[in-house]
C-alpha cells in the first residue's frame, strides 16, 4: 500500500510557494519538504486542516491511496 502526497501538485496549481504554506501552517521549511516527499509516517489532522484551509482543498485531494500491485517488494 502507498499513500501518495500530492502537495507539489496542489501548491503550483494554487501558485503558492512552500515558504508561503509553512508560515501559514505553522512549521519549518524542511518540515513541510518531508511531508511534500512524502517520508513521513503520518500528519496531525491540525496541520491537515491548515493545509486545507491555506490551500482551499479537501483532504483527498493531498492524498491518494495507490494499493500495491502483485510482484512488488512489501517492507
């Protein structure tokens, strides 16, 4: 199972800069890389919501839910 982070997507849609989302959600730069990587284990629903918010979006559209295909490494 993968969970996919469409952040880059939705911040060049919305022209926004990550410098401009990490303000307005409260964390560092770096902080908001991992998340937008996606190498993190999970997310606050506070810092899901202020992404939400700052983005005008819903939760599905950040993540995408990608089930395995047969045939492929599982950790």
């Amino acid at each position: 199972m993968t969970i996919l982070v469409r952040l880059d997507v939705l911040l060049a849609e919305r022209k926004m800069k990550s410098r401009e989302l990490a303000q307005y959600i409260g964390i560092t730069e770096p902080n908001l890389s991992l998340l937008k990587s996606g190498k993190v284990k999970g997310i606050r629903f506070d810092t899901l919501e202020k992404i939400c918010e700052a983005l005008k979006c819903q939760p599905g559209d950040l993540l995408e839910y990608r089930a395995d295909t047969p045939g492929e490494d599982q950790a």
